[in-house]
C-alpha cells in the first residue's frame, strides 16, 4: 500500500497537482513549488467513498470553503496526515479539481481507497470458554475496519491472555480472506497455538541467610514451586504478578528487621520442555533495630495510648511493613491501628508519616508525624439501586446518620448490615464499587454512597421428595420481601406488595392419605419500624397415619396430630455489643395421638400439651448469609415449660376406699408406675437446654474453613415424672425427615443413617420401645471454596470432617466419645429455591457393617 511510506507520497502527491489541473481561460494551472499561490477555497469534494459520508471526510481534512490556502504548502501535507491517521483508508490522495473563472478560487478533490470491512473474526485452536473471553478482551465487532495496527494489537492481547494462564509459548498467526458474499469486506482468522502450558518446576533462594526459603516461598502469592506445600496453588508463570510476588519478598526481609534489602539478580530459565526454574539471589543487609520512637501533633491520644497500640519497643527488629499496618492498617489485619482509632472518633481527614531520624550503626530513630485534622461531620447519605426494597428498609440497618461524627467501625458494620440482609448481591456491595467516601474537606463533611444491588429473595417451592419410605409433594412460598403497608395499594400487587423485608411463608406438605402439614409464618423484622424489634409468628398444623403401611389398604387406624402457634419479640442488644439479640417467646402445642406406631415416643394413644417459654440469646457478626467469609454465630438457648409434677398433691395412679386418688404430702410421694399415659402427659414439663458456636475463618482469597460446635440436654423437674416423651433430639443422617415434623429435634451427622445414633429404650406404655436421645453433642470442621458468587446462584464445594453422639441420660453423657466421619459435598443458593446441596460422608464408627458410605440430599439447611 502506497500510503505505508507516507512522506515520499506527500511529495508525490504534491508533484503531480499539476497533472490534475484543468485548463482555465486560454492556458491550463500551472503550480510554481518556487512561487506558491493563495487561493480561496471554492469547495470540496470527496471520491471513493462508501462507507463514511463525504461530509464527514471533509470535516477530518480540515479543508472549510471559504477559507485561504496556498499551494504548495504544509497546510495542505497535513490533510492527507489527518486523514491517514484515522486508519479507514488504505490509500489518500489530494487534487485540485479546477480553479473558478476569476482564478482566484481553486476547487479541491480528496480520492480515498477505503480499507476493507471486516465481515467476521474467527478463531481456531481456541477452546468455546476461551473465545468468549476473547472477544471481551477483543471488542471486535463485525463492520470494523482491518488494519495492520488492529491485527497487531489483537495479536498482542491473545498472547497475553494465554500468558495469563501459563501458556507463555502461544503463536499467533493471523490470515486475511476476501469475502466473496460482501463487497469490499475481509474475513480475519486468528490461528492459535497455544503450545504446551509453562509451570515453575523449582524455586532457588540465595544470599537470605535472614529469611528461611520457606517464609519468601509462601510470601509470593502466584509464583509456586513444584513443593509439596503448594499442591492446592497453581504453578503456572503469571508474569503480570511476578513483578508484586519480588516485591512481596523484600517485604518479609524489611518484617525481619533487614532494611536495604534487595534482589540483585533474578534468572527464568528452562530445566525441561515446559517447566521453568527461577533463581534468586539476595543483598539482604544488616539487620537493623528500633532504637527511639517519638510522636509529634498528637493532642487527641496520648504518646502512651498510641504506644500501646502501635507495640513496638527499643530493640526491636526493624520491621517497617508491620509498624505501616500498626499505623495505618491494611493488608496485614491487626485488633486495631493507631488510623482507625482517629477515624472512629471523626478524624477523617487525619493523616500519620513514620520519618527516620537517625541512623547509628545498627539503630534507627523515628518520628512519627501525626496531622489530625478537625473531625468530619457525616452530612449527605446516599442509598442507590433500590429500586424494589423501599429505603427505609435500608436506612434502619445502618449506623451511619446525617450529623454524627464520621466512624470507620460503623460505617464497616453499615455495609455488612446491608449484605446480610438478604435483598441485595452480598459481593456487590462489599466490592469495588459497592460504596463511596466522598470528603469535603471544606467544610469538614464527608458523604458516603452505599450502591447496591436488588437480588430475588422471594423464594417459590414445587418439590417431591422421598423421606421415611414415602413420596411426600411440597407446595410453598416465601415472599422475604413482603410488605403489609403496601397491601391496600393496586399497583403494589405485583404479584403481591413487596418492598419492607417482612417475611410472609405459607407451605403444604402431603403426601394424601399418609401425611398432611401446614405452615404459615410471618415475621416483622422491624416492629413499629422505629427499633430493631422483631415480631415472629407461626402457626401450624400436621396429620400422619399409618396408611402407607398396609399397601393397597387405607386403614387410618393410627394417627398423630401436632397443632400450634408460637409467638415471640426479638430485641437487638447494646450490651455487651449490639451484635446481641435476645428472644422471648411462647408457643403451645397439642401432639395427639391415636394408637400411634411404636418407637416415635413414650406412649402411643393421648392428647399431650406443650407450653412452655422461650428464651434465646444469639451473637451473629458474619460478613453476610450465604458464604460468609469471616465473623461467629453463637446462640444459647433455653426453652422451659411450668414445673406440673412439683406441685401435684394426688396420686391418681393410687386410689383410696372411695376410688378417689389418694393425696400425697409430697409430690416425691407420687408413683407414676400406675398412672396411664393420658393422665401422666396430659400436660408435659422439662426444660431444654441448646448451645451452638460457629465461626468462620478466611485462609487464603476466598479459601474459608468453618468450625461449629453444638450442645442440647432436654432435662426434667422430677426424677420420679422422668424425661418428657416429646423435644428430644434425634442424631445421625442428613437431618431431614422428608417432611416437617414435631416432636424432636432431627440433628445431622452426615456419614451415618437416619436416627441410627440416637439411643433406644423401651417403656411401660410402647411395647418396641422409642428413640431416646435427651443429651447430644456435634463437632465439625468444615473447609469451603466458592465456585460461583453471583445474585443469580452461589455454588461453594466443602470437605468436612464431624463427630458426634447422643445418649439417652446426661449421667452418661461423655463428650469425647463421638462418632467420626469425614467426606465432601457442594452446595447450590438460588433466590428462588433456597439452598440445595449434595454430601457423600464415610462413618468410621458405623454401627451397621458394610454400610459406611452414605449419601445425603439436602434442602434449606447448612450443618
């Protein structure tokens, strides 16, 4: 193409203007290069062209009619400069087309050879994954023209992607077809061989006498060896972060006290095709230490206060990395730093620089420079992309409010408020992006931003399952958004008002004949909207035969009915943190039975009821719902019912001469031997007792090992009335029974079959016996690592290892005698379903030979 040796055309071009000169008056124009002439610009026109507008290539040359311009010139070199660097053209030309009758207005014509469109950009050797990817990357859309700056640029970014994912070899070649479809249009194909993938084999470490081979090794974060110790981390070459794992290095010598540290020679080379080794050789230094450490322009803390936190002494290594993080935080996470502490307070604007004084022989002195500011006053607060949850909903959950003093701990607690609220995208708001700190230093005001984003949180259940040897169907809805100020509004019935994250759930189980249940529940997280109080209520009801055993048979002749309500007051705690929130609640229940299957409870024909007081008091300071990264949940909880038998004075087991049951002067006195079951738990007494803990640890990125412990004893008033025959705990399985039940408490220990840990007693009024677990415990360790986090689903794969037992009577009860499994399982969030998950777990102390390998389905529940 001529235009690739663009001065030597200028020239040309300018050369033969003459040629293309037309003859005015009795002789043609002639151009002098020794005499150059002005001329009035008469006009532009514009030769082939077809896809831009001759308009639009006349304003790129500059070229306006009416103006003056002489010929030869550089003014007129320029135009086809201008025009040439747009890219469009392969080739440009400038003539003048003909001077006017008077000569003094010179008419100009612009021939262009426009480049070839691109009709299509294709790939081979690419994997389907990996062209989406490029062609983000790419943004290389059908139309465009084919340039060699294009082609070049494209080749570029494709070997730097490959680069990326370790394939550092990856050729590139690039062909070019005419389209015989389309006129003036090209076919680009980007032929790639991504070669064999490149890993770091071997790592060598030379002059660190200071640091240990291991401590630099883990402190690169993308650069592996082939060691034992990274099999979980990946051992490509990442050239893009190899130049922050150096730095990452030199860090750890500076933690050790080694000041000047530095790399002086670092060499990549191949040991064998495909696999790199990395040398590095060190000038570590001497070691420095901390000699005096001064303050200056502090008036809010004192210089002890500030020692305190910073925890450095005289004779110290000199360790610059950890005394940055003790002053002004960062990737090194600590209690507290001596910058969030003047944040807290208002200091928004503060600012803190450690200066080295003096430096003799081994020792440094430091003054640390503090600028505090004047406090910054919270002025505008900003709630964006809510555009179903109303803001109120938003605004009550955070402790950041117009007019307080600007706090880095609430406005941290704000956006993990917001993310466990469970209407917007958890990683959205605590991403990049997610919120704003806008200062005005002015006026001392800061503004913050919370940008967040809606997710479905309303959930909708069409189900079957198969649970305790029966297909049970599930219809529910749970609407978690529910708004009842909205109810009497038309347009808010979109199906139903939505908006004030209440909770609305109504669910039916049946299965027909066998099984029937309903649930409705409603919650009001916010009552009164003023304070954090919650209002929780539920009713339910549920039937259950003995149907499904007789096949073919409806017999009904067994029947067990549970029907209740509860209702109770959540109050978030200030004290001892306003992490704390304490329940209160009442509930009664009825369990009726009729001729019910032996091994559920104590007796199988009555009516039993249920009331009883609830009290729990819980801790939960998770970074959000559905993968928290960090942060507990604790609860303790204690549920009791009156103490019926204390106050009895008859023995209705015991009649006198007149048939009349016989009064006791103690309620010791009283044998339960002869009572009937009607009689003994026609109103049943115990107190229950839970303790659950949990925390959750981030290893490294996203990397999370959780760890949980539970506790629960179902004890009673009297020894002689015994436990209660309902709410006790039944262990081993999935912990689902296929359908909701009462009754028990149903705790999981994957690895083992349903119930098969919990303890089996016989009784009076159960000829079999019945499940008899009054005491349990549970331990498990848990690691997580996501596989997708996005509103629309989050997927998270886990290894567990979990123990535990269950025992009929707290005398026996020994918490180190557990049953042990181990196994992996995924677990999938979708808004609209809630949580399913899949676990295998192995029971090494199964009680059941040959049946150690267990599989568990499981629904709305993590262990």
């Amino acid at each position: 193409m001529r235009m690739r040796r663009f001065f030597p055309v200028i020239f040309l071009m300018m050369a033969v203007i003459p040629a293309f000169a037309q003859e005015v008056g009795e002789g043609p124009v002639e151009v002098n290069y020794d005499r150059p002439v002005s001329y009035i610009i008469g006009g532009v026109t514009v030769e082939g062209n077809r896809a831009y507008g001759a308009e639009q290539i006349i304003s790129l040359s500059g070229l306006r009619k009416g103006s003056r311009v002489t010929v030869p010139s550089e003014e007129l070199s320029s135009v086809t400069s201008r025009l040439w660097h747009q890219r469009y053209f392969e080739d440009v030309a400038l003539q003048i087309d003909h001077l006017s009758a008077e000569g003094d207005s010179a008419f100009f014509k612009i021939v262009v050879t426009e480049r070839p469109r691109v009709s299509a950009w294709l790939f081979t050797g690419v994997k389907k994954g990996e062209k989406k990817e490029l062609d983000d990357r790419l943004s290389l859309r059908p139309g465009r023209e084919c340039s060699d700056y294009v082609l070049s640029t494209s080749t570029d970014i494709i070997k730097r992607f490959y680069a990326e994912k370790g394939f550092l070899n990856c050729k590139v070649d690039v062909q070019t077809q005419k389209d015989s479809m389309i006129r003036n249009a090209t076919r680009v194909i980007f032929n790639v061989d991504r070669g064999e993938k490149v890993r770091i084999k071997d790592i060598n470490f030379y002059g660190n006498d200071g640091v240990k081979d291991f401590t630099l090794a883990r402190a690169m974060k993308k650069t592996k060896s082939n060691k034992f110790y990274n099999f979980f981390s990946s051992k490509k070459f990442n050239e893009k972060e190899y130049p922050n794992d150096k730095n990452n290095m030199i860090s750890k010598f500076q933690e050790a006290g080694y000041r000047d540290a530095r790399i002086i020679r670092d060499s990549i080379y191949y040991v064998e095709p495909g696999r790199l080794a990395i040398d590095f050789e060190f000038d570590q230094g001497k070691k420095y230490y901390f000699r005096d450490i001064t303050w200056t322009g502090n008036s809010v803390y004192s210089t002890n206060d500030l020692n305190e936190i910073l925890k450095i002494k005289k004779g110290d290594p000199y360790d610059v990395v950890t005394m940055k993080h003790r002053l002004s935080g960062g990737g090194k996470q600590t209690d507290q730093d001596v910058a969030k502490i003047y944040r807290d307070n208002g200091y928004l604007f503060f600012d803190i620089n450690p200066v080295e004084l003096n430096i003799t022989g081994d020792s440094v002195d430091v003054e640390i420079r503090v600028t505090e500011g004047k406090q910054a006053t919270l002025n505008n607060i900003v709630i964006n992309g809510n555009d179903l949850t109303s803001e109120k909903v938003v605004r009550r959950q955070i402790f950041t409010r117009p007019g307080y003093l600007f706090s880095q701990s609430d406005f941290e607690r704000s956006i993990r408020e917001i993310a466990s609220l469970g209407q917007f995208d958890p990683e959205a708001i605590a991403g990049e992006g997610g919120y704003s700190i806008i200062p005005n230093q002015m006026n001392n005001t800061v503004d913050l931003v919370y940008n967040v984003t809606e997710k479905p949180s309303s959930q909708l259940e069409l189900s079957g399952g198969w649970g305790a040897n029966t297909f049970v169907a599930s219809v529910g809805v749970s609407f978690n958004n529910f708004s009842t100020a909205r109810m009497f509004k038309g347009d808010a019935w979109r199906p139903v008002p939505l908006g004030d994250a209440q909770n609305l759930s109504i669910k039916l189980q049946t299965n027909g004949t066998y099984y029937t249940s309903f649930v409705f529940g409603f919650t009001e997280p916010w009552l009164f909207g003023k304070k954090p109080t919650s209002l929780q209520i539920q009713s339910y009801y549920s039937r259950q035969t003995d149907s499904y055993l007789a096949i073919g048979v409806l017999s009904n002749n067994r029947v067990m009915q549970v029907y209740g309500f509860t209702a109770g007051i959540g109050n978030r705690l200030k004290w001892p943190d306003n992490y704390f929130t304490l329940y209160n609640g009442l509930s009664w229940q009825v369990y009726d039975l009729k001729n019910w299957i032996d091994g559920y409870f104590m007796f199988n024909d009555g009516r039993s009821h249920n009331l009883c007081y609830n009290v729990s008091l819980s801790r939960t300071s998770t970074d959000q719902m559905i993968y928290p990264r960090k942060g507990s949940v604790f609860s303790a909880s204690l549920q009791l019912t009156p103490p019926y038998s204390l106050f009895r004075k008859k023995d209705l087991g015991t009649l006198d001469d007149s048939g009349n049951p016989v009064r006791v002067a103690n309620y010791k006195d009283i044998n339960y031997d002869n009572w009937t079951s009607q009689q003994r738990y026609k109103w049943i007494e115990y107190h229950k007792w839970k303790v659950s803990a949990e925390t959750y640890t981030r290893l490294i990125g996203d990397l999370v090992v959780m760890t949980k412990a539970q506790f629960g004893y179902l004890g009673y008033y009297n020894r002689n009335w015994g436990y209660s025959p309902f709410e006790g705990f039944r262990v081993g399985g999935d912990g689902m029974s296929g359908y909701d039940t009462y009754g028990s408490d149903i705790i999981s220990l994957r690895g083992y079959d349903d119930y098969s840990l919990t303890p089996w007693e016989a009784t009076s009024y159960n000829t079999n016996g019945y499940y008899a677990g009054n005491v349990y415990d549970k331990f498990t360790l848990e690691l997580r690592y996501p596989v997708i986090l996005q509103p629309q689903s989050t997927i998270f794969a886990l290894a567990f290892l979990e123990g535990g037992n269950c025992w009929s009577d707290i005398k026996s009860f020994n918490p180190f005698r557990i049953k042990r499994s181990a196994g992996v399982g995924v677990r999938i969030f979708l808004p609209m379903i809630g949580l399913l998950g899949l676990d295998w777990g192995y029971g090494f102390d199964n009680p059941v030979k040959g049946n150690r390998s267990q599989l568990h389905f499981v629904i709305g529940q993590q262990f």
